[in-house]
C-alpha cells in the first residue's frame, strides 16, 4: 500500500537513534544498522528477538533489494505522533525518503512474529487456527520454534513461517499499526534532528 502522506515520489518517516550514529552519518554520509548495535540495545533478550529480526531481513530483502553491508533494518514510524521521544544520548531523525526504498509492514502482526507464533489473515482464521491446535493436542502454539515442539513438527513449523509474510499485507493505512523499514539512513534524507525536549517541526508533523 502506498503511503497516503507521500508527496512527489518521497515520504516522511521519523525513527529514534542512538546520538552515535550521527558522528557516523556525518562521517559515512550514511548509517546502517548492524548486530552489535541490535545486541546492545536489547540486551538479554538479543538471542530471541534476533531470530525474527534474520527472519524479516530475508523476507524484506526479496521486496527491496538489501546493500551487503547491511545486517538489520532500521525501525521508523510513519507518524510524527507514534515515534518514540529521545531520551539522554539518543535523537530524532526526521526523514524524507523516497518511496522506493521504504518496507512498509503492519506492526501488531509483527508481535506474532517476534513471538514465534502464526500469523492470521483475520480474528475468524485465528480462531480457526486455535481450535485446529486443540484438536492436535498441542497445549501452546508458543513452542513450536523454540519451545518443547521444536524440531518435532516440520510440517506446523512451516505453516507458521509460511503465514509471517502477513505482515507485509496492510489492508487500511492506520498510523498506530503502520510501521516502516529502511536498509540504511542518508546523510541527504535527514530534514532535522531533535534531542531530547525538542518538538518536531510543525512542517514535518504527520498524524
């Protein structure tokens, strides 16, 4: 779907960073996200999360193509009022990027993926889906990556990573449920940047 806020081929997009990256910025003219970034900003949760993060690089990489360089996405809203505030030693990017480089992905399914669980077309197939589990017995459909089913049922493991590429189906462009990927940030993407207190920029705000 395409962003109804795009205007002459480029949308706005807002994500929340680490200060540092903007010494990289500066002296790459573009940042990119890598594992150790990811690691030491999720701490010990890393190992579990970054199996869904390999899953989704995979996935976004057949829609637009990923630089080699590149290890993991870079998280970013398409609203100005869903964006996280910058804390001490973090910031604000405001970008306009061009449409062609955005992945664009629905953020409540994203939480099934992180929980390794199948993703539904709607609450009626998820139901469907549930009772199904019931009736084969299995007690939490958790567990079938990473739990006590693991390994033990190829054909319901596939089923479950089959259905995650849901998550780039957006059926209503809603900017609580919106969320957008990027491969890389852009020295000339950047309109400004906020520290922690600042406002955004009544310009570049988007519901």
């Amino acid at each position: 779907m395409k962003n109804p806020n795009s205007k002459n081929g480029k949308s706005l997009l807002f994500t929340c960073q680490n200060a540092k990256s903007l010494d990289i910025l500066e002296r790459d003219g573009r940042f990119i996200n890598k594992r150790e970034y990811v690691e030491e900003h999720l701490e010990d949760i890393a190992p579990m999360i970054l199996k869904a993060y390999d899953w989704f690089v995979g996935a976004a990489s057949k829609r637009i193509k990923k630089p080699e360089d590149v290890q993991y996405q870079i998280w970013c809203t398409v609203s100005s009022d869903v964006c996280m505030r910058p804390i001490e030693n973090e910031i604000i990017y405001v970008l306009e990027v061009p449409d062609e480089e955005i992945i664009y992905f629905n953020s409540f399914k994203w939480d099934y993926v992180i929980n390794h669980h199948y993703v539904p077309f709607n609450n009626e197939d998820l139901e469907k889906y549930e009772k199904e589990m019931e009736r084969k017995g299995f007690a939490n459909t958790y567990e079938f990556l990473t739990g006590r089913y693991a390994g033990k049922f190829p054909l319901e493991e596939r089923k479950i990573k089959e259905s995650w590429n849901r998550v780039f189906d957006i059926d209503k462009w809603n900017t609580r449920e919106v969320q957008a990927n990027l491969w890389e940030i852009k020295k000339e993407w950047v309109k400004c940047i906020l520290k922690s207190g600042e406002v955004i920029p009544e310009e570049y705000y988007v519901k």
